[in-house]
C-alpha cells in the first residue's frame, strides 16, 4: 500500500515515499530510489511511462522512445525555493505540480518510477531560464485534446516544443503525426472512438510531435532511468 510521509528536518522539506520494498526519498533537488541518488536541475525534462488510459497504450504505440522505453508523458523541471516541482501539459491543463505527484503516478510493480530524464547538451542550456519563464505564463492553459498547434491549448509534449521555440529558433521539430497501427496502417480504435466521442476528424499527418520523439532529440541526453534496478 502506498504511502506517503512528509517530515521536516532543518526546516528542509523531505518527502519519502515507500512502495512494496523500494524507498524514493525527495529532498530539495536530489531523488533516492533504492540508495541511488539522482540530482535534478531545472530545465531536465522527465520522461514518463503512464497506464492511465488506453490512449497512452496508444501513443507509445505509434512511435519510439530512448532506450527502448515507451513514453507518453513529459514534463519539465522547475526549482523554486529549493523544491522541486514538474511544470505539466496533463488532463487538468497547464499547471505546476510537486514531483512525488508526478512520480507516483507510473510506479512499475516493483515500487520502481518508469520515469527517465532529459538533460539540454550544454550548446543549448541559455534556453532553459527562458523555456521556464515561457512555461509559467502558460500555466492554467486548457490541454489540447485535439492535438492541434497554435490554438491556445497544449498537450504534454506540444508544451515542451513551444516552450523551447525562442527567437525564430525550435530546439525539437514537429513531424507528421498519426493515430494509424503500425502494422495494418488502418485507424487505431482507440482514436477512432475518442475522435468521435469529442466531435472531431482525426487530425492525421498534420504537424505536432509527442514524448518519445522528444526523448529520440539529439539536443538532449538520458542522463537517468529511475526504473533501472
């Protein structure tokens, strides 16, 4: 059973989290899984692995990840006051969350987060304090449920792309989606249903992008796999 324990020590705020047999212990910018310590800056992005739904199946589906993984969520590292938060596109729409909510939402079995992060090669890093102020004006932003650019709302990865699109230069490129299986190239049920569900064609080969081809970007590295035992 989860549980979540949050003690004060010298007024620094740790937060333990405990699953099955595996410790997570939060505190400030340094995550312990299991006695091994990763320390995060602002501007890493966190790549998840979510089961929440059948669509997240379904995004990982129609394309890779880094390292094998299957991603369908990204969010982006935020320090304020020595805490750790993760600045998110989700179903809530554009909002700042503390990261063991961020973490405990794609524990694997074992208790272990199937969560990997992304760090900008250093050619790039003057466009991290820039991304995180673009990204704070977008919070309370509804999420794009149609997947579409420039209409005033973002999906997870959409945000990471906008965020990081500074003075007329995009660190991550946009492809031509698709919602089409891999093998047969016919429609995914799952897409067909949610499109009519909300009343919309399905919005294949138009430009937009997703998690695991973020992950894929040659402008980050995988610096850590928190699910690696």
């Amino acid at each position: 059973m989860l549980r979540l324990i949050i003690l004060f020590y010298f007024l620094i705020q740790t937060i333990i989290i405990s699953q099955n047999s595996v410790p997570i212990i939060i505190k400030e910018n340094i995550i312990t899984i299991n006695n091994q310590k990763y320390t995060l800056e602002e501007g890493d992005l966190i790549f998840q692995d979510l089961d929440s739904s059948p669509l997240c199946y379904a995004i990982e589906k129609v394309t890779t990840s880094a390292n094998n993984k299957s991603f369908s969520h990204v969010g982006i590292c935020v320090i304020e006051n020595s805490e750790l938060f993760i600045l998110e596109a989700f179903s809530n729409g554009v909002e700042l969350i503390k990261i063991d909510e961020f973490i405990t939402r794609s524990l694997n079995d074992d208790g272990y987060p199937k969560i990997s992060v992304g760090r900008l090669i250093p050619n790039y890093e003057d466009m991290i304090k820039p991304a995180i102020t673009k990204a704070k004006e977008f919070i309370g932003k509804d999420y794009d449920e149609l997947f579409l650019l420039n209409n005033d709302k973002y999906y997870c990865s959409e945000l990471i792309y906008e965020i990081f699109s500074q003075s007329n230069y995009s660190l991550f490129k946009l492809q031509p989606m698709t919602f089409k299986e891999p093998e047969t190239k016919e429609y995914m049920e799952v897409w067909v249903n949610y499109f009519e569900e909300i009343a919309h064609e399905i919005p294949e080969g138009m430009l937009g992008t997703n998690p695991g081809y973020i992950s894929r970007s040659e402008n980050i590295n995988i610096i850590y796999d928190f699910e690696k035992k």
